[in-house]
C-alpha cells in the first residue's frame, strides 16, 4: 500500500465513528508519522505530496474526533497526539537551506487557523490557538512565505496561502469571542480583541523593521497593505486623538520606533522604516484615514504643563523640542517631503499630480488641523533636500486653508488660530539671511503672497469679524506679511490681556523661534511618558511673553480710528510712507488694508 493509499485509509477511519481509546490512538499515530509532523524533516519528494493530507485530518479531526474525545485524551495524557496535527512538536518553519524541511510543518500551521475556528469550537482549539499565535506570529509566517517559500517554489501559489492566512487570522477573535459568551469556554487575554490586534500591530513593526522585508519587492508591499487594510478595517487607525483610550495602531507603533530611535537602531534621515511603499498599494481612503490617524497619533502633550495635549504657540525650548522630535517621527515613518528626486525646481509643484505622501497630508490639513501639528508639519518641511518646493507648496495650501470665506465665517477660535498658525509659521520659515541660497525664491514667494488678490480680500473679512479674538488673527497675519515684504503696517492695542493679546505675542516669539533650529536627544519612553522631561537644548528657556512688540521700519505710522459722529463702524486711514515705493503699481497688501473698514475694540 502506498503513502496516499495508507493516508486515505486512515482519514476514513477518523470520520467514522471509534469506540475504543487505543483504537484512536492508533488512527492518530499513523498519520502522525507518514505526514512527517513529528519528524524533524521532511524529504524533498514526500513534501509536496504530503502537504494536501494536512488539511483534511485537521477538519476530520476538528468535526468528528474532538467533540467526542478531548475530554478523555486530556485525562489520559494523550492529548499531544492531536496537538501534533495542529501545532505540529518541534516544528520549525524557519528558514532552511532548501526550503523543503518546513513545508510540511508550514501548511499544517497556516490550515490550523482556518480549522481550529470551525464550530464546534472546543477548549482544545483555544488552547492551541493560544499557543500557535504565541509560536508562530504572523511576522514569522512573512518570514518564511516571502523569504524561502517564494524564493525555492515560485509555481507555489503564495499571495492566495497569505490571503487565507489572514482572512483566519483575523476572524480569530471574533469567533472565539462567540463561542465562549455562555462562560463554558475560557478565553485567554491574549485572543480578546483589544489584545490581540495590539500584539499583531507590535509584530508588524517587528517585521517592517527586520531584514526580512525588503521594501523595494513589491510582493512583499502588496501583502502589507493588505494586512494593514485588514487592521484598518478593523478600527484601528482612529482619528481621534492619542489620548483617548480607543485602540490605535500608532499607540503601539510608535513608543517602539521612539525606542529604536533612541538606540541608533534606526537613522531618522534615511526614511526607515518608510511605510510610503506600503501606503502605495493601499486604496486612497484608506491611505487618507492612516495617515489621518498617525497625525493624531502624534504625541504633542506639554512636557510641562500635566493634561495639556496641545503644545499651542508655546515656544520654550521643550516645547520646540517635542515638536521637532514629532516631526522627526514623521520623517521616518512617511520619508522626505519632496526628496531629491523632484530637482531643483524653484518652483512649487501644483497640487495635483505631485509627492503622494505631501497629497495625503495636503488632503487632511483642513481636517487635522492644531496649532502643536501645525508646528510638526511646517517643521518637516524645513528638512526637505527641497525646501523651495516644500514651502512653496505648503505656503499655497496654507493659504488656501487661510483664506478660506466659509472657514473664516464659520470656524471656532480654535480652528482660526490653527490654520494661522500654520501660515505665520510657514512664512517665518522664509525668512532667511541674504547670504541663503533659497533667500531669492523665498522673498518671490513672500512677495508673491502679498499681492494675492485672494489673501488680501481674506484679510478684510478677518478685520469685518465681530470677534475680537480671531479679529487679531487677520491682524497679526497682515502685520507679519507686510514686514516682511518691506510694507509698513502696524495696528495698534496689542498690549495687555484678553481678546486674543496673549496669544499674539506667544506667535510672535514662536516667529523668532523656529522650531526646526531646536537640538533634542531621545529618551527612553519618550512617545509613552508625555509628562517625561524632554532634552534642552542649552539655550535656556525663551520668554513667552514679549515686552514690546517690534514695529517694521522706523517710522512706521499707527492707524488711526476715527470716531466720527459715534459710529463706531466707520474707521479709514491711510498709511504714509516716506519713501517713494519701488513696487508696480499693482494692489497691495498695505494699500487694501487702508480701505478696509476696522470695528473698534
């Protein structure tokens, strides 16, 4: 009698009924050892033939054997016989020089996901699942898949072996969950929901990380994506805050990719781990809610401040810190904005058709939008190996974002100081010595901004809003652009308190203090512990207060509201200059500004 032949045979007498104990164990036995589970190796010639028995006496096993005979098994200390044929005893699917020697072994693990969740489920198929995702993690199956599978037996048919993996493996929960409602079944913390994703998030990063993934394989992108979709699918990539105490894959991702930052296992500048190619082979929505979440995921509490989870405006060093190593979060997670591939364009590339990872973020700028993520984004900018075009693109979509009419009428204080931030932030950037290779295109672009019909209209709908307090937000955007393109403007009533005053002089020293220019080290836990006292850079701490607010030029007029006849609303006048100006006679922004019609205080 053949192998095939003593194998079917030995299948049928599992599926039919056994009344004797030592009958059983004997059915178990024979195919335990023609099917090489306890052997140590497999013979090249056997495997393959061997490897489509495994799955049928896992299912005559799991529908006809288990029900009736677990208890008694396990009295008797025989249990491991029908362990073998799931968790198969020193099994190793590692690596080999063939690639033969796990084959077996390999399949009987991946068709026991799949079997040991068929009804009836038993206290037998959680234990062993327990044990099999403890044993074999979803980052050691890649391993071999892609590593020794894919490279020996490329006839193999290995995305359809993945995608049935994973399809088990993530019903695992759920099922088990059902099965044990009653309290007659025991379920292990680990196979609960919450604990298992967190484990399968933590291994993902094992594997992104490991010599085993090779982000240039597309093979090897494509199957993480589809793991990624299926975690995505499963709630973990919420866009609320870090905070809170929904399950996210970033709460556990990035603690570990601060700790190997930390130990110099991983260099911020070279991109890894880049999860770009991944994003790649993800749907658009997907991509969007991923990178949605990583931006609320990043850990911009107070270092200083206990229960305050936005840094704001706040320019002390540790706060501008914090930024930085947030941005530089971003960097290694999402690569370089516009890396160097893009040239030497002096130009900013339109938003169509560009940088995928600056469209994705681009996309959620109105919809992510803090004052503390504001500071990261402009400061991941300011590392790009093409700062003309990262700032050029962001100043465009920050001013778009700005000027908005419905957002300006309709945006709370917080969403208006937000997106004011990000364009102050983003034009201090411009600043630059003469001696600066980008100080040409830089003051094109500052000076191109200043004479935005779009802006200078947005300007005056900010000085029109009742509200003092994003009134001020109008206010201080035109000051800073007309310094800074030589115009001389100044309201007054900036000193004391209340109706945004304090918050006007925390941007502006944040105008002076560029968060990219801040010097931190990491520290161990430092995504974990958001209260952990960051690196200063030696500098000492900035003054968050500013004692005279610096007007541009030396003889810069006030304006001046008149009160003509009580009408508060009617307020007009113009500002002098002593110079004759050397700019076109086009609209400016001092000139429009002049027009506008300024409520009192």
């Amino acid at each position: 009698m053949s192998q095939s032949d003593a194998l079917r045979s030995s299948l049928s007498r599992l599926r039919s009924p056994i009344s004797d104990q030592e009958e059983l164990v004997n059915a178990l036995s024979i195919p335990l050892e023609l099917l090489g589970l306890v052997a140590t190796t497999v013979q090249q010639e056997r495997a393959k033939t061997m490897v489509r028995f495994v799955a049928e006496y896992q299912f005559a096993l799991v529908d006809h054997v288990i029900p009736h005979w677990e208890d008694r098994m396990r009295e008797s200390g025989q249990l491991h016989l029908l362990k073998a044929f799931f968790l198969p005893p020193n099994s190793d699917i590692k690596p080999k020089s063939t690639g033969f020697d796990g084959l077996v072994p390999l399949h009987c693990i991946l068709s026991s996901h799949t079997a040991l969740i068929r009804r009836p489920i038993s206290q037998f198929a959680i234990d062993t699942l327990e044990e099999l995702c403890k044993v074999h993690t979803f980052a050691d199956i890649f391993d071999y898949l892609f590593s020794v599978i894919h490279g020996n037996h490329r006839e193999m048919q290995i995305d359809g072996l993945w995608a049935d993996y994973l399809s088990s493996l993530f019903s695992i929960p759920g099922r088990l969950m059902n099965a044990t409602s009653d309290g007659k079944l025991k379920l292990p913390d680990t196979l609960e929901t919450r604990k298992f994703l967190e484990n399968l998030c933590g291994h993902f990063y094992k594997l992104l990380t490991s010599t085993s993934f090779n982000p240039r394989e597309d093979d090897h992108c494509e199957s993480l994506a589809i793991f990624l979709g299926r975690l995505f699918s499963e709630g973990c990539f919420p866009t609320t805050p870090a905070y809170t105490t929904l399950l996210s894959f970033w709460t556990i991702v990035l603690p570990l990719l601060c700790q190997d930052l930390k130990n110099a296992c991983l260099d911020v500048k070279s991109g890894r781990p880049s999860f770009s190619p991944i994003l790649s082979h993800l749907p658009t929505t997907q991509k969007i809610g991923m990178v949605h979440s990583l931006l609320a995921g990043l850990n911009l509490a107070h270092p200083v401040n206990i229960g305050v989870e936005d840094v704001g405006t706040d320019a002390t060093v540790q706060v501008r810190s914090v930024v930085k190593r947030e941005a530089s979060i971003l960097q290694t997670i999402l690569g370089q904005l516009f890396p160097s591939a893009y040239g030497n364009s002096n130009k900013a590339i339109p938003l169509e058709g560009t940088d995928d990872t600056w469209l994705l973020v681009s996309s959620l700028l109105d919809k992510a939008l803090t004052e503390g993520r504001s500071r990261v984004i402009v400061c991941w900018a300011a590392t790009s190996q093409n700062p003309v075009i990262a700032f050029g693109s962001l100043l465009a979509r920050a001013t778009e974002i700005w000027t908005d009419e419905d957002r300006i009428k309709h945006s709370t204080l917080s969403q208006h100081r937000a997106a004011t931030c990000l364009l102050l932030t983003t034009v201090s950037n411009l600043r630059v010595e003469p001696s600066s290779p980008y100080s040409g295109e830089f003051s094109a672009l500052l000076n191109s901004l200043s004479r935005n019909a779009t802006f200078i209209n947005a300007v005056g709908f900010y000085i029109g809003h009742l509200d003092a307090s994003i009134r001020r937000c109008g206010l201080l955007v035109a000051e800073t652009v007309a310094g800074l393109t030589g115009g001389k403007l100044h309201f007054r009533d900036w000193d004391g308190t209340g109706e945004g005053r304090d918050w006007a002089r925390e941007m502006r020293v944040l105008m002076e203090n560029k968060d990219a220019d801040a010097v931190f080290e990491w520290i161990q836990d430092d995504v974990k512990d958001p209260q952990g006292e960051v690196q200063k850079d030696g500098q000492g701490l900035a003054s968050s207060k500013l004692a005279e607010t610096p007007t541009v030029g030396e003889k810069t007029r006030k304006v001046v509201i008149i009160d003509k006849e009580g009408d508060s609303d009617d307020s007009l006048e113009g500002y002098e200059s002593d110079s004759i100006s050397s700019r076109s006679p086009s609209r400016t922004l001092d000139d429009s500004i002049s027009r506008k019609r300024i409520p009192r205080y």
